[in-house]
C-alpha cells in the first residue's frame, strides 16, 4: 500500500464491517490520503479526542452508538474538532434516513453499495466546501476562529461572529503586531476611559468569542504589566 504524502490530509473511517472498513482505508490511502480506522463509535470518540481530522466518514447502522449519535456527540463538542465534515455510508437509502443524518450534522450522505469513485468525488467536494469557509487571505487564524483586520470580520465555526467597533479596534491594534505586546495605554489612547478598564472589558468579551477556554486564554493573551498580545496559529 503507497504511504500518503507528508502533509495529506486525514480522514477517519469508522465502519463496524472489517472487510468494508478495510477497503476503504486501502482505497483512500492509494487515492493520498491520511486514513485513521475505528471499529465503532467508542474507539472513534477516544481517536477525536486526541487527534485532529480533515473529515470523518462513519457508518451508519452500527451495534451500540449508531453514526446518528456519534455524528451528534461531535457536532456537540464545539471547537475546531465540532466543525469536522462528515459523510455518512449507509444501507438505509430512505429519504428520511437521509434528513435525519442532515438533521444532526451530516455534510452528505451516501447509500451503500456505491461506486468507491463517487465516494472519492464526495470527499473532496466536502473539502472543497470546507476550504471555502477557511479563512480569507489575510486573516489571522485563531484556532477556530479568524480575523480579518481589513474587513473587520470575526469567524468562528464558518460562521460570521457579531462584535463590536471598539472591539474591532482593539484586534486590529493587536493584528499589527502578532505575538508582540501591546500596552493597555496603547490600546486605551483613543477609549473613553484612558485608565485601560474598557480595554479589559473588551478583553475579557473577545475571549469568550474567540477562546475554547476563556480563562486560560490561548489567542488573546495577557502579558502582566505591560498589556495584551494576539497570538493567531
């Protein structure tokens, strides 16, 4: 089996069926990419736990925790795992089966047996798709957020997040400067309140916009005695 190249991205199978789930890792592999199986949804959710993958294409009809629920538990988790694409395989080719995995998060569905071609072209339609809610050139990336200092346009999970025009201010000063400080004098010269408190205000909403954990920011960093610091990927 050709080893995928450096840098391929990586999907998860997860398939109850050995044979179909070791076709696929076989097939994909050749195709170039990164291909990470699980036999059902526990070993799945231990895999997404520590790994980070560029789709998911999981099973439906499986013993235990069907795709359904697994699909559901990662659109629950938030973050840039949450936004994983998803591309359901199931035997089950009813119109209601098909809402259903669309209901709970399904990027697209395909009814078994298929073309392993189609499979392929539905892949890369999904990345496609999931490329073009990527951050703009430009932007600063900040895990699952971007911003965009020329559009003053926050994204978080491929979805446009509402701030505010001081708040806009305040990332643009920080974006001139990447993983430099910024003192809260700086960035409080044009505020209000020139003592910095507004700053911090808007500090601390930012980060629940931005951070996966607000209080143990990774992004929107302090830095004690002189000010803030922006730290994108």
């Amino acid at each position: 089996m050709a080893e995928p190249a450096q840098g391929a991205r990586h999907l998860l199978v997860v398939d109850d069926d050995d044979r179909i789930r070791e076709l696929l890792k076989e097939y994909l592999t050749r195709a170039g990419f990164k291909v990470t199986a699980a036999p059902g949804g526990p070993q799945a959710r231990r895999l997404m736990e520590t790994l980070e993958f560029d789709l998911a294409v999981l099973d439906v009809m499986m013993p235990g925790e069907d795709g359904y629920s697994l699909t559901r538990w990662v659109r629950e988790r938030g973050g840039r795992s949450g936004g994983t694409p998803v591309l359901m395989l199931t035997a089950r080719g009813l119109a209601e089966d098909r809402i259903e995995g669309l209901r709970v998060g399904a990027d697209d569905y395909l009814a078994k047996p298929f073309e392993p071609e189609e499979l392929l072209l539905r892949i890369e339609a999904i990345l496609r798709r999931a490329q073009g809610r990527a951050r703009p050139a430009g932007a600063l990336a900040l895990g699952r957020c971007s911003f965009d200092p020329d559009r003053g346009e926050l994204v978080c999970d491929g979805s446009a997040v509402r701030i505010t025009e001081s708040e806009v201010d305040l990332l643009r000063r920080l974006a001139r400067t990447p993983h430099q400080p910024v003192e809260r004098g700086d960035l409080a010269h044009d505020a209000v309140d020139a003592s910095g408190r507004a700053v911090d205000v808007q500090v601390t909403r930012l980060r629940r916009k931005i951070e996966d954990d607000p209080k143990a920011p990774r992004y929107l960093q302090t830095v004690r005695g002189v000010g803030y610091l922006l730290a994108p990927d």
